[in-house]
C-alpha cells in the first residue's frame, strides 16, 4: 500500500466522521425545530412572540428569554442548580414577564396578579412597582397606584424614573 493510497482512505474516514458529525446536528435541530412548534400550541402560548418570549419544554408556559426555570411547572430550564435567592429573583422576572404577556392582550387584572407575585418574591423590583401603579392608575385605583409610585420613589437610583413616578402621583393627588 502506497502513501497514495493511504491518504485516501484517511481522506475517506475524516469525509464519514464529518458526515455523521453534522449530519446529526441538522436531526437534532430539526427535533429541536419540532419540539418548539408543538409547543405554540398551547393556548397561553399564542400571542407570545410579540415580547420575545420562549416557552416551558415540559408545560408550555410562556417564559422569559433569559429564565432558568419554569415558573408554572418549576422544570429546571438549565444545567446547573441555582441558589434560592437567585430562584426568587429569576421566579420574580419571570411573573413580570407574564404580566407583561397579559398587559399585551388587555387582561388588567392578570397582569395585577403577576405583578404582585413578583413583588412578594422581590419587594425591592422597582419596575414591577412601576408598571402596577400604572395598570392601577389605568383602572382608576388612585390609592394603590400612589402607594406603588411611592414605592417607586423610595426604591429607584434613576432620576427619570423618580421624577416619572413623582408626576403621576401629583397628577392623581389633583
């Protein structure tokens, strides 16, 4: 046997690794694909794509891009176990992200549940205080929508913020 040769069957066995390395990359991205189409079945589902939303492999549950878990179902989205303050924090996102959901197809009093969820696991999420008082200021809730403007207020380090929240509870106090 020649070098000739030699170098064709090596050029012959790299060819057929690399057929069978990528070619299971297009099958499990082709699963992949699947997987996620089954998923946008889900009724809670639909309408998600318009914030940039993924879903629960396991449940369907509209989640957050970047959450490590599902809120609905607890299915650990990621490899690695996360420390319980960071479960709270990520739980916290991801029930402002669902508010957000429901804020987009017009269900106030959805979004004020999911908000208040994620205040009660983070007292300190300043949006999610935000973005309440404004549905509360929406549905003519005066009371609720200062009392979360004046959270806002206390908590924020942004000055737009500040004076955004000291407007809107000036403009209810009239």
């Amino acid at each position: 046997m020649d070098s000739f040769e030699i170098g064709r069957i090596v050029g012959l066995i790299v060819g057929f690794i690399a057929l069978i390395y990528f070619g299971r990359k297009i099958i499990i991205g082709a699963r992949r694909r699947r997987e996620i189409d089954q998923h946008k079945s889900y009724p809670e589902t639909r309408d998600s794509n318009a914030i940039g939303m993924r879903y629960c492999t396991e449940c369907g549950t509209v989640i957050g891009k970047t959450a490590s878990f599902c809120p609905k179902c607890g299915f650990n989205l990621v490899a690695g176990v996360p420390t319980a303050i960071e479960v709270e924090l990520t739980v916290a996102k991801e029930h402002r992200n669902l508010a957000l959901n429901h804020r987009l197809k017009d269900e106030w009093d959805d979004a004020i549940v999911e908000y208040t969820k994620a205040i009660e696991l983070d007292n300190n999420f300043t949006s999610a205080y935000f973005e309440r008082g404004g549905l509360y200021k929406r549905l003519g809730k005066k009371s609720e929508a200062i009392a979360d403007f004046e959270k806002v207020v206390s908590l924020s380090n942004k000055p737009e913020t500040v004076e955004a929240a000291k407007r809107y509870i000036e403009e209810l106090q009239k």
